[in-house]
C-alpha cells in the first residue's frame, strides 16, 4: 500500500463530493420561486472506477472446505438503467421541482451518513487491530 491508507482518501474525496452536492441542491432548493432559475447538479462520479484505480483487487480465498464461496457480483453483469427526467417549467421559467430536490437531497443525506459509518467502522477494526486481543 505504499504507506498511504488509499481506503480512507477513496473516502474522503466521496464525502467531499457529497458535501458539494448537497450545497448545490440546498441552492436549487433556495432559489424555487425565481424566475427563470434552472437547476444545477453535480455530476455523478464513477467512484467504483476511482476504487479500482485506488485499491488493488481482493479476491476471497476458501481457506477451509466448510467456508461459502462468494458471490459477488462480477464486472458487467449488472447494468444501472437511469430514467430520463420530465423537463417541467413554471410560467416564471423556473424549472426547480422541489419534490425532486428533496428527493436528491435524502440520497445524499444518505450516501453521507453510509461513508462516515464505512470510515468509523474501518478505524474501529485499526483500533482492534493495535490494541490486541
């Protein structure tokens, strides 16, 4: 690992990027009666290629016949299938959906609460690590 802990950087470049997201959203948010407002979103990063350029592979080894084998789902198999957005305008011009918002929003909020469980688990198994058993 060349003395850097790539996990805990993988995850602060998401929470920043939340962090971003979130304030863009909390604008479009702010700005649902001005006229003419279009809203903004940032655009989703591919983090599974950002972990694969940080993180070698892991694959799971069966060290003992009674161990389950894997089934982790390989490259390509599944396929994200995202929905074309209705564009809606209101006669001010403002195309701020607050529902939509809000929904993005509550992704983020929970995507945000996912990576700091994720950082706080990781230095809770380097606590249990240095301290021992």
């Amino acid at each position: 690992m060349d003395g850097k802990l790539n996990l805990f950087q993988v995850i602060g470049k998401r929470l920043n990027w939340l962090g971003q997201r979130q304030a863009v959203l909390a604008e479009n948010i702010a700005n649902a009666d001005t006229p003419d407002y279009v809203p903004q979103d940032l655009s989703e990063r591919d983090f599974r290629r950002v972990l694969r350029g940080e993180m070698a592979r892991v694959e799971p080894v069966a060290t003992n016949a009674a161990h389950m084998r894997g089934t982790a789902i390989k490259p390509g198999e599944a396929r994200s299938h995202r929905e074309a957005h209705p564009y809606e305008t209101s006669p001010s011009g403002n195309a701020v959906i607050l529902e939509e918002q809000l929904i993005k929003v509550g992704e983020t909020q929970t995507n945000y609460q996912m990576m700091t469980n994720l950082y706080r688990k990781h230095m809770e198994m380097f606590r249990i690590a240095l301290r021992g058993n």
